[in-house]
C-alpha cells in the first residue's frame, strides 16, 4: 500500500479565513490524474526562493497556470546519526530509505516561469482523492520503504486561467538621465525591476493588480505611495497619530542604518505602508565606493497594529543608491501618476508638464 505524503497540523494554529477554492487538476507520482478543487490551509502565500535570483517570490494561486515537481536528487539512504554531540564522525545503522529533493517550476498567468526550491504548502483537496494534499521541498520516507511506496503530487495545473497580463511601459524627460525603476507589488508585498531603453522604462512578467512606481535619476528621485494594499489585509483606516505611534517602534528593528526617517505612511492598520529613508556614511570599503559621500535607501516597511503595538512584518528595498562626494542631491517627489497602476498603462512623465501632481518631501541629503 503507498503512503500518500499528506500535511499533518501536529498542534499548529492556524489562522481562520473563510477557505476561497480553485478547480485543478493534480498528477499524482504514481502517474495517475485527480480533478477537483484545491485550498491553500491557513490563506497563506505560495513561496519560492529561485535558483537565479537572491530575492523569494509570494505568490497568490490566482497568479498560477501549474507547479510541476522536478528530482533534483533522488536517492535510497542509510539512516545515521553522530557518534557524539560536536563530533563529524557518524554511526550507520541498518536499512535504507528513500530521499528525494525537489526543484519547482511555477508558470504564472503572465507567462513567466519561475524554477526554485518552494516552501512547503499545505493543500485541502475537494474530489475524489486525499482530503489533503502537501507540496513540499523535500520527501523523507521510513527505512525499509522504497520510492513506490510512496504517492505524492507531481503537477498542479490551475483550470480555466487567462495567461496574459499587459506591462506597464513609460518615459521619463526633464528630470535627468534614468538610472534605475523598481515597482512594489501592492498584492504581494514584493519588489519587482523595470527595463531601461534610453528615457523608457519596461515593467514585464507582471501579475493582476496594482503597482506603486519608484524611479532614480541622477538629479530626482520619484515615488508612488498609495494607500492600495493586499485583499486580505483587511484593516481599519490609519488612526491620525499613526506616525507617532509607529516611530515609537521604529528605533527597536535593527537595521545596517545609523541614520533613518519615516517620511510616509499609507494604508490600513492591518498593513501599513511607510515610506523610509535610510543613509550611512561608514561602512566597509566606503572610502573605495563612496568617497566624501554616504549610501542612502528609500524602503517599503510594512506594519500592522496588533492592540495598542505596531508591528513591523516586512521590508523592501525600493530604490538604492551610492553616492559619492560632489554628486547631485537627489530631491525626492511624491507623484499621482505612480501610485496604484494597473498593468497596461503608459506612464508619461515630463518635468515641463505642470507639476505632473507631485508633491515635494525633502532632498536626499
């Protein structure tokens, strides 16, 4: 009989949302085909490190077409342990069991496909099959099994999914020569690198939903930062001393920064955005890099309010910059035009063109 390789709560809370159900169809190891409807337990993101890149992925289901399963290794093993505490040498003991690691390749609705190491996800599965269903890194199974004793799913294809979302596209003129333009994903928290042609910019692979826009140039430096958070963030509006309350906690998260402000919040209480600005003027090999100058940051945190406490649950580097000693200061803009867009637009920023809805926050100094 196989052992089917399923999620176990082992005394694990998890939160209660109201479970949101998505038909799929399920290829199990044994080659076999399951359709019915897929639940994520617990609400929680799907998330992947990629094998290219040094920054994770969150993902929403709605944002998939499949997950296939790949061997990286797959291997029968000798149980061991160490001979004592602090020691490299081993003790092997009878028997063998099968071993196998994963490397996942997710295909988005955008078309992009992402190839990496995915944290473990925990399935409800409506059909006729398992009740529960677990993607996982790895598989470990009991000495004496083989690799056929084992079931567990090898591709998840989402039914019924649309697979293109449009880029966002742009130009930049009279605010000086375009160095570099990020967006933050205002569904997924996460950061995401524009392509640069001259006064241009491409914003590609994109997933449904909203995007602040952050630009560099070398005299500006322009931001997006909208009050649009993720669906299940949901929160009372931010109360008026919001600020006053969050720079309380804002000292105590450690940070590479000796110098840092808060110049922005927007949001929920359940998931607050707040615009920051880091610089330090000492760090390693800062006379090679920065000479008479300093490295400065523009950061996303996000909070939440949990009681009377705000809480600080991620950070996002938006825009990053080294600057040496007699560069420009950078004055930094706040524009309309950058918060919340929606994939397909065309972003057409002139300095010329009225105040293009900017609003001025302070230099970068």
């Amino acid at each position: 009989m196989k052992k089917i390789i399923l999620f176990m709560l082992l005394g694990v809370a998890l939160p209660m949302f109201a479970a949101k159900w998505y038909p799929a169809r399920i290829e199990m190891s044994d080659n076999k085909e399951i359709k019915g409807q897929l639940s994520i337990m617990g609400n929680r993101p799907i998330i992947i490190s990629p094998v290219d890149s040094k920054y994770r992925r969150k993902l929403k289901p709605e944002d998939i077409v499949s997950i296939t399963q790949k061997y990286e290794q797959k291997t029968m093993n000798q149980p061991w342990m160490y001979k004592e505490a602090g020691k490299v040498e081993k003790v092997y003991f009878d028997g063998k069991y099968p071993f196998i690691d994963f490397l996942t390749e997710i295909v988005l609705v955008s078309g992009e496909v992402i190839r990496g190491h995915i944290v473990a996800v925990p399935f409800r599965f409506k059909g006729k099959g398992p009740n529960k269903l677990f993607l996982t890194r790895q598989i470990k199974g009991s000495t004496g099994e083989k690799f056929d004793d084992l079931l567990y799913p090898m591709k998840v294809t989402f039914l019924n999914r649309v697979r293109h979302v449009p880029p966002i596209m742009g130009t930049v003129t009279g605010f000086g020569k375009l160095l570099k333009v990020t967006a933050m994903d205002n569904q997924r928290a996460t950061v995401c690198f524009a392509e640069l042609k001259g006064d241009s910019f491409l914003l590609d692979n994109l997933l449904p939903g909203t995007y602040d826009i952050y630009i560099l140039t070398d005299s500006y430096a322009l931001c997006g930062l909208s009050g649009g958070v993720p669906d299940k963030a949901a929160g009372d509006p931010i109360p008026a001393n919001a600020m006053e309350q969050i720079n309380k906690a804002f000292p105590k998260a450690d940070d590479f920064f000796p110098d840092r402000w808060i110049l922005k919040a927007a949001g929920t209480t359940g998931f607050t955005k707040t615009l920051v600005y880091k610089r330090r003027a000492e760090y390693y090999a800062a006379k090679k890099h920065t000479p008479g100058g300093y490295i400065w940051h523009l950061d996303v945190w996000n909070w939440h309010k949990a009681g009377d406490e705000w809480k600080i649950d991620t950070r996002c580097i938006m825009l990053r910059h080294k600057q040496k000693g007699g560069e420009k200061t950078r004055k930094l803009y706040q524009i309309k035009a950058l918060e919340n867009v929606k994939p397909g637009a065309d972003i057409i920023l002139n300095f010329k063109d009225g105040e293009n809805g900017r609003k001025f926050i302070r230099n970068l100094d």
